[in-house]
C-alpha cells in the first residue's frame, strides 16, 4: 500500500508559477511510473504528464514545453513544475503511482488560474 500527498496548489495569476509536490508513505524506487493527472469541474481525468523508473517524461500535448515532472526517489516524492499557467490549467491535480497490479492515487491538489 502507498499512500500519496499531494501539496503546492493554490490560486496564481496567469503566467505565473507552481510546484506542486506528492509525497509517497514509503519507497517509489520500485514504482514503475508515477504520474500527474488533472480534473477540472464537468470534465473527466486527465493526463498531465508521467515519469519511468527510468526517468523518461511524458507529457499532454496542452503542457508541453510549460510543465516539468520529475522523481527525486531518495525523497519518496515526485514534483510538477508548472510555469506559464494558463486560465485553462485550474483543476485539482492528483497524483497517481502504478505498477503491474496497483493504481495509487492522491486526494488532490486545487491549482486555481486566475487575475
């Protein structure tokens, strides 16, 4: 069982700047992929971006080149750096971890974009 926490949201003007951060019970070295996924009101879940044990990103094509994921393992934490937000980015932001028989998934994180 792994138990995610998610931090870092909060209400930014457009163009501006966050990190969100998901906190991990125990070990994700062995996790194969953690990722972030968004869901804003009346829309269904989606993929924001994931990260390999390996280290290789994923990214939806909406946050390529503003969006950053990565894994720091010796930390149990995975981060999303989010830079030139968007109006259209407000949602709540979970974090999810999988591996072959197991889907994890955090409470969420309310990134609010607006001026």
């Amino acid at each position: 069982q792994v138990q995610l926490v998610e931090s870092g949201g909060g209400l930014v003007q457009p163009g501006g700047s966050l990190r969100l951060s998901c906190a991990a019970s125990r070990s994700i070295f062995s996790i194969n992929l953690m990722g972030w996924f968004r869901q804003a009101p009346g829309n269904q879940r989606e993929l924001v971006a994931t990260i390999t044990r390996a280290g290789s990103t994923n990214y939806a094509n909406s946050v390529k080149g503003r969006f950053i994921i990565s894994r720091d393992n010796a930390k149990n934490t995975v981060y999303l750096q989010m830079n030139g937000l968007k109006p259209e980015d407000t949602a709540v932001y979970y974090c999810n971890a999988r591996s072959p028989g197991v889907n994890y998934w955090g409470q969420g994180t309310q990134v609010t974009v607006s001026s």
